[in-house]
C-alpha cells in the first residue's frame, strides 16, 4: 500500500498503519477483538466470523440447565425444577394448555349429562314413570296426554294443551282416538267438577252404577274423541309447594322454588247422554294423565288418582292430577357456580385491598391498577346475576346471600384504595415541593 503519495510525511503514514489502527483503538474494541478467534487474514487483522466464533456465540446463547442441588423430592428440589421448565418453557406450557383443555371437556361432559338428564326426564313423563299415583294403565284405557306449552313464575299459571289417547295392545304406545271408526266417541270433557251416582232413571237404559256430572247444567269446555286433532288449552294456577320454607318458596327461593297446582277432570259420553235424554251422564272412566314436551328452565310432573278405581261409591269417579314444578339440576348448577365465583372474587378483592391498604404494602397501589379491577367487579357482578337461566327479577333470596353483601364489600374496597391512592399522590407532591 503507498501511503506516500497520499500523504508524504512518513508520520501520518506510521499513524494510519494496520498495526496501529488496532492498538490504538478503544480498549472496549480491543477486548472484543480478544474474544474473536486467532486466525487471521493475510492484512493481519482476526477474522471476525470465523467457525470458532460463531461455536462460541452459539454457546453463550445455549441455555444449559442448572443441576438441581437439593435433596431429591424436597420442597426445595420441585421448586429449583420447576423454576428451571420454566426458564425452559417446554412443559409448563404444555402443562397449562393441557389444563386448559381438560376443563372445557369436563364442563361439557358436565352439560351433556345434564342434557341426557333433561331427555330421560321427558321419557319417564310421557310414559308416565316419573310420578303415577294411584291410578291404573291396561291395555285399551283412557288417558288424557298433556302437551306442556309454558310456565308464567310471574302469572304462577301453567300452560297444558290436553287431548285423547288410549293404550296399543304393547302397554305403552299412545294412539289418538278418532283415527278409525272404531275409535271414534264424542266425549264431553269437563273441568273442576264433581261425579255423583246417577240418581235419574231411564227408560231404555239401567242406570245402576252410572255416574254423572254433580252440576247437571255445567257446560263442557271441549268434546273430544272425533278427530286426532281434537283438543283443549287449559291454564292451571300454581301456589307454593312447601308452607314456611323461605328456601323454597316461589321465586324468593329461586332455585330452589318449588310449585303445586292442580286440576280435575271428569268426562262423559255425549251420545249416550242425548239418546237418554240425561244431560251430563254416562261418566267415561280417564285411568291416567302423561305429559308430553317440556317447559323451558321448568320440571313440570304430574301424579293422578282416579278415583273410578275406587270400590266406595260416594269416592266419585274424576281423574286428579296433582302437579309440582321446580328447577332442574342445570339451573342449580348454573346459580351455585354463579355465587361461589363471586364470593371468591369478593374475597380475592378484599384480600388484596387490606394488604394494600392496612398493611400498607404499597406495591400493590404503584404497579398495580387495583382501582380498575374493582370497578370492573363492582358492575361485573350484576351482569353475571342478570344471565342466570331462569333468574327471576332482583330481591330473590340468591341476591341476598351473594350478589348484596358482594357490592358492598366491593364498594367499601374500591373507596378505600382511591383515598389512598389520592393521599399517595398528596404525599408525592409534598416531597417534590
């Protein structure tokens, strides 16, 4: 290299040599050039990118595990190992994946059991298994079927469309009458009444153990029997199941409410009625009740007593059917899971605003934006409660043990931590001053 012709004192050229160049660098460049390999160029310079310089980088970068020096399945041993998977980030990644997709199985194998409940429950309605009472099913007998249309909680009335069946010769399936001519009747269906002994004679008919509507002149509320088709709506009125149980009493209870209703039903033939000239005689026997479909957030079942079955004769001869209806497993579910999570959010909250403000741990105020989180809580609360399946309006007894004493509790924290984080701030400014 001729340095002379650009620069021709000698001692600029000794200055700009490679050698000095090097020593005369910073002495940070000069320990950086240590750590490159020897090997060097044919300018005598180190070559910085040579292979024992990139198997050095890539062992600086490699993190090796720290050997555990504990004693083997101690406290101190599991907590060096997990503090190393972590530094890792492997396995306690997969760990709470893992956890993350076990919990969404449980909770819907959860909902499918209770999905499977709710379908067994209907089956065991519509054949009449979930609550018989006294009354009997041979093949051929009559049975009024009550299809569930809605339960009001706030009217407390229920809904029941109502229509005639018999039983097949297998004991269990239902078929409509007025499908043939065989099955074809004109049948008055009465409701809330009383059947007496007939205690009127006719001249073509024996009257010896007829029966007939107690009111002769009470009207029928549908004639049944002629068509598939054929049927009634009834509304039935619901009161409180269990006297002085504030648990359960309707909605104040809620979900643990329980309701009862009832309704009498009595039937006549209406061609044997006209052909004796006898208005509201010739009592049809109804054995039994099924209730079909399902009311939503509701468990409505039905037990029936025909008192035709009964020997004594002054035991009239209606079908009873004694409803109770009360909240299924979900709905509980649902409402106990809803209170633990706030009373665990309420205490979580409470927890931290005493150390923070009794304790005066005063990280929690700084680094922390506590003040954000309990009001989120303070108007997360409600929303929560308003979502419940089947909540009735606010003042239920649920709202008096877990949502109430909740948003107080929150209301009193969110204050004390804002006046503390504002006597935080004073005390900041005093000290600046």
């Amino acid at each position: 290299m001729q340095t002379d012709r650009l620069f021709p004192n000698p001692h600029i050229t000794e200055v700009l040599s490679p050698n000095s160049l090097v020593h005369d660098a910073p002495k940070d460049y000069q320990l950086g050039l240590n750590n490159y390999s020897h090997a060097s160029t044919p300018n005598g310079l180190p070559a910085p990118y040579s292979q024992d310089h990139k198997g050095e980088k890539k062992k600086r970068t490699k993190s090796v595990p720290r050997p555990n020096p504990h004693r083997k399945f101690s406290k101190e041993w599991f907590n060096h190992a997990y503090k190393t998977a972590v530094e890792v980030g492997k396995w306690p990644r997969v760990a709470y994946v893992l956890l993350g997709l076990i919990l969404i199985c449980v909770w819907i194998g959860v909902m499918l059991a209770f999905a499977n409940e709710e379908v067994k429950f209907e089956r065991n309605n519509l054949e009449g298994i979930s609550a018989r009472g006294a009354s009997r099913r041979d093949v051929g007998a009559t049975l009024i079927k009550g299809t569930l249309r809605q339960f009001d909680p706030d009217r407390r009335s229920l809904t029941v469309m109502w229509s005639l069946a018999y039983l097949a010769i297998d004991n269990k399936t239902l078929l409509d009458y007025g499908t043939s001519k065989l099955d074809t009747f004109h049948l008055n269906l009465y409701r809330d009444v009383k059947a007496v002994p007939e205690d009127r004679n006719s001249t073509i008919w024996n009257m010896e153990g007829e029966y007939r509507v107690d009111n002769i002149t009470e009207i029928p509320i549908a004639v049944l029997g002629a068509h598939p088709w054929d049927s009634v709506t009834t509304s039935i009125d619901f009161t409180q199941a269990v006297a002085e149980n504030a648990w359960e009493q309707p909605l104040f209870g809620y979900p643990f409410d329980t309701w009862a209703g009832q309704i009498v039903f009595a039937m006549t033939d209406r061609d044997s009625a006209q052909e004796t000239g006898l208005n509201n005689s010739f009592i049809v026997s109804i054995t039994d009740a099924v209730l079909a479909d399902s009311t939503f957030n509701w468990r409505i079942t039905a037990s029936t007593n025909d008192t035709c079955s009964l020997p004594e004769a002054d035991a009239g001869c209606e079908l009873h059917i004694d409803f109770s209806g009360k909240r299924p497993a979900l709905v509980i579910f649902a409402a106990m899971v809803a209170l633990i999570v706030n009373w665990l959010i309420t205490a979580a909250i409470f927890l931290v605003t005493g150390e923070a403000v009794i304790m005066r741990r005063v990280h929690i105020l700084k680094e922390t934006d506590i003040l954000g989180v309990c009001l989120t809580a303070l108007f997360a609360l409600p929303s929560v409660r308003s979502i419940l399946p089947g909540a009735p309006a606010f003042g239920c007894i649920i709202d008096l043990i877990g949502i109430i004493p909740n948003i107080i509790l929150i209301s009193l924290c969110t204050t004390a931590i804002a006046v503390s984080k504002l006597r935080m701030r004073r005390s900041r400014a005093g000290k600046a001053d």
